[in-house]
C-alpha cells in the first residue's frame, strides 16, 4: 500500500538539564516578557528555548553543510 504521507519521524520529547548563567537567563526571561507583549500569550521559557534553538539551528548556513557532509561520511562507513 502506498499513502501520501510518509511515516512520521519519532517524535518522543527528550529531556535535557543546562546550566544558564545569570545574564543568560535574564535575557530568556526579558525575551519571553518581549515575546508575551508582542502575541498577548505568556509562553513559559522551557517552551520558547526550543524553538530559538530550533530557529537557530535551521538558521546557521555553515552547520547546516558541515551537518550534511558528517552525514554523509557517516553512510559511507
């Protein structure tokens, strides 16, 4: 049988601890109050870092070519 849409990626949350630094916090806490004015919708900043680091990941031209090539050598092995 073949459908339209291809099996859906795992998408189990997984969890991960970091240590902030007090300024690096503080900015997460000012983005998320910028972020509650600018949609009218308080986001906790558990929510939102996944996100910026998902936005930042897509966002980052050399990561994502060095991604692709490790990819690559990883098949080849």
């Amino acid at each position: 049988m073949s459908l339209r849409l291809a099996e859906l990626p795992d998408r189990t949350p997984s969890k991960l601890t970091i240590q902030l630094t007090p300024d690096q916090l503080a900015a997460l806490q000012d983005y998320a109050d910028i972020y509650e004015a600018t949609y009218g919708k308080r986001e906790p900043i558990e929510q939102l870092a996944p996100e910026m680091l998902e936005t930042f990941l897509n966002g980052d031209a050399g990561f994502k070519r060095a991604r692709k090539e490790l990819h690559q050598q990883r098949k080849e092995k």
